[in-house]
C-alpha cells in the first residue's frame, strides 16, 4: 500500500503475517487431525452412525468474524472414514427431536426445562436433554435404515408379499 509515495509495509509486518499464516495453518491441520482420528475411532467400533442433518451454514450466517464450521468438517471426516471402513452414515431431520420425549413420544417445547435438563410434561420422564436428543435421533435413524423410508410421517415396513401355496 503506497501513501504519498511512502511504502507503508514494513519487512517486520511481511514477517509477522508469515508467521500467523504459519500458525494457523498448524491450527487446521490440528483440528484436521482431530476430526479425522475421532471419526475413524468411532466407526471402527459403530458399523452406523446417525447425525442431524443440521444446516451449519444457516446457524452461522449471522456470526461476526470468521467461523471455521467445525461440525461440517467433522461430518465430512466422518463420510470419509464411513466409506473406508464400510460403515453407513444417516441423516435425519433434526425437527423436534430435543422436544421429544424418548419414553413416552410426547412432543413439547415446555419439556425442555433448560439446556441442560428434560423432564416430559406428560409423563414426568427426566434425562438429560442431550441424552434424550440423542436417543430420539438414533431411533429416527433406525426407523429409516430398517424401513427404507424417509422417517417422514408414518413408516411402511418393507416385507415381501404372501404367496399363495398351490
């Protein structure tokens, strides 16, 4: 950037933007690391994982500065190491499955007490509300794998059809 025929770029501030570029991309290559090594950890012990099709784009588009989408690289990792291992990766639709109680089905935004605490209003269930998301989601991805659907309304089971005995 030249100011009145000045150069205003020294070689101190050329070297110290080096050197945050170098240590951010150790920061990513770290990260990358991580995200890899926990992916393929699960998937060698769960033949199928189940996520929320969230949309981290959308959840973010409103952040100030940089956001570094964490979950969308971990899913990726997670797709990668999936394909290597031969394992499945379901997405489900994340509506109301923090709402829902995983004993009873009964679907409440008040039974979300707080971020931490679920308690269903119909039943008096208590877990703990990440817990019981978790389990919501698993049985969402259960119910598709095992009937083929798109866990959208109701299920079909999926059995062939009788045959008549001649």
């Amino acid at each position: 950037m030249c100011t009145h025929g000045r150069n205003r770029r020294s070689k101190h501030r050329e070297a110290v933007r080096g050197q945050l570029g170098r240590l951010n991309a150790r920061v990513r290559a770290r990260r990358a690391d991580f995200a890899a090594q926990t992916a393929v950890r699960l998937l060698r012990s769960h033949g199928l994982v189940v996520v929320e099709d969230l949309g981290i784009r959308n959840m973010t588009a409103s952040a100030k500065g940089t956001v570094d989408h964490p979950g969308r690289k971990f899913l990726l990792a997670v797709e990668h190491a999936a394909r290597y291992h031969g394992a499945t990766v379901v997405k489900v639709n994340p509506a109301y499955t923090s709402q829902t109680c995983n004993a009873c089905g009964h679907v409440a935004r008040e039974s979300r007490e707080s971020q931490a605490v679920f308690r269903c209003v119909a039943c008096g269930h208590r877990a703990h509300a990440d817990v019981n998301a978790a389990k919501n989601i698993l049985a969402a991805g259960l119910a598709v794998t095992g009937r083929g659907d798109l866990a959208v309304g109701r299920s079909e089971k999926r059995q062939p059809p009788e045959r008549l005995a001649a």
